[in-house]
C-alpha cells in the first residue's frame, strides 16, 4: 500500500471538506482512535486505485467502484468522471456512500 501522505498530496485529500466528512463516517463505524488508523492506511489506498481508475476510463463517463475492507465493518463505494480538458485531466469524486450514508461533497482528486 502506498505511503498515506504522498498518496494524500497526489490526491488532493489533505485539509479538504470531503477528507473531513470521510473522517467522521470512519469515526462512526471505527471510533476516533480507529478511524485515525483506517484514515491513514486504507482511505490513501482506495483513493489512489480509483484515481488510477478515471484516467483508465473514458471522459465524460461516470466511473462506479465499490471497495470493501478486509474486517467487514466497511463499504465505501465512489463514483466519478473525468474530464478532459486543454489544461489537462479534472478528475472528480461526484459521490461517496460509507455504510450506505452518502457524503454529499463532490471531489476533485489532483491530476497527474
């Protein structure tokens, strides 16, 4: 898996309202002290597959992916697009489902 932080800096996940609403569903489901864990391990992990997920898609699609964790507690199910543009790729998070409770922020993940 890779680091969180350089995970988090290609992402654009750092200090952002999205990052913050993903975190307080993982403390819902895992407690505070867990989700700081699950935060820095698994989140990075998912992020990144999904990113590589919108560049391997075509623009303008939307992209659905669900992602389980290995303890069963966890589903986190993201959708999004990429779109082209003549100052490069804008990839965006438009949903995210934890547990079946939606965060409602839209995302966008750093480009490559």
């Amino acid at each position: 898996m890779p680091d969180s932080s350089d995970t988090r800096r290609k992402t654009g996940a750092a200090a952002s309202p999205w990052f913050a609403a993903v975190a307080a569903q993982l403390s819902a489901v895992y407690g505070p002290a867990e989700a700081i864990v699950r935060q820095a391990t698994v989140l990075p992990g998912i992020l990144e597959d999904f990113r590589k997920m919108l560049l391997a898609s075509d623009g303008g699609r939307t992209v659905t992916e669900t992602y389980h964790c290995e303890d069963g507690r966890l589903t986190v199910v993201l959708e999004g697009r990429r779109q082209k543009g003549p100052s490069g790729d804008r990839l965006t998070i438009t949903r995210t489902v934890i547990n079946g409770r939606t965060v409602t922020i839209p995302f966008i993940l750093a480009s490559p």
